[in-house]
C-alpha cells in the first residue's frame, strides 16, 4: 500500500530531493546546481510524496504561485522501477487537490507546468493542453508549456 504525504519548504525534503537527483541528475543528465532551486524551500511551495511499503519515497512533485500569480507544477518524478503503476497520476491529483485548496478562487485555478517532449502524452491524459508551439529549453531539455483549467466540482468527481 503507498501513503501520500505533504510536505512544505520548512519539512525534511531530503528523501524527495534524493529522488529528484537520481531521476534528473542520474537519468537525464541535468546539471546537479540546475536541480534544486529557492523554490523548493519558498513560503507557498507545497510537496507531494508518495511512500511505498518501506516508507521509501518513489514519486514526488511541488507546486507554487510563482511572481506572476500563476500556479505552477514542477519537478514531478516517479522512480523508475514504479513507473506506469499510477505512482504518476496519483503525484499529480494530490498536487491538483493543494492547487485547489491552496490557491483556488471562487473553487477554480489554473494550472500550468512545463512537460517535458517525453511525457506531453502523460499530461495530456489528464486534461493538460498545450498552450503554444514554442519549445523551451530547461537544463537542456525540451519542454512544452501545458496548463489545465480545474473547478472544485470536475475534482470531486475524479
């Protein structure tokens, strides 16, 4: 069984940043300095892990209001020998669920994040449409800009 639990910038990220290096750092070769940044400690930035049966932290994610107002996800990882058992989806709907209870107005947000080219299919499965044809270049990987619209009543229903 996996429990999921919620962390902020003041919690122990240590496990989370730990699978964050060994996926982007380990894997996709991103720059060690690129991967963890002020926002992982900031006012208002919310963590998600889900925890296998040894407490071991096999999926993480975060997200934040960044200086423009708009809700950002990030940094959504699942370890590799748990991908394609839901680990993923489950990262992203408790991350939906703190967007609406943290961030919400009048019981809706929107929600952007930057897929990478690689899981644009991942997002797309779970509502998220691109926003434009523009590639951005993030540690040397391409990325799209995706968002998704999200109402109390659509969540309450998943």
């Amino acid at each position: 069984m996996t429990v999921i639990k919620h962390l902020s910038g003041a919690d122990d990220l240590s496990s989370v940043l730990a699978l964050r290096l060994e996926v982007f750092v380990c894997e996709q070769n991103v720059p060690v300095e690129l991967e963890k940044d002020q926002r992982d400690t900031a006012s208002g930035t919310f963590h998600v892990a889900v925890l296998d049966d040894e407490q071991r932290v096999i999926g993480t994610g975060r997200i934040f209001r960044d200086d423009d107002g708009r809700v950002h996800i990030g940094r959504v990882v699942v370890k590799r020998e748990f991908r394609g058992g839901g680990i993923g989806e489950a990262v992203m709907s408790e991350l939906a669920g703190l967007a609406l209870s943290e961030f919400s107005s009048q019981g809706m947000v929107t929600i952007y994040l930057f897929a990478q080219r690689a899981a644009i299919g991942f997002y797309e499965r779970l509502g998220y449409v691109i926003e434009s044809d523009d590639i951005v270049l993030d540690a040397g990987i391409e990325h799209k800009l995706m968002s998704r619209v999200l109402s109390v009543c659509e969540f309450q229903r998943q």
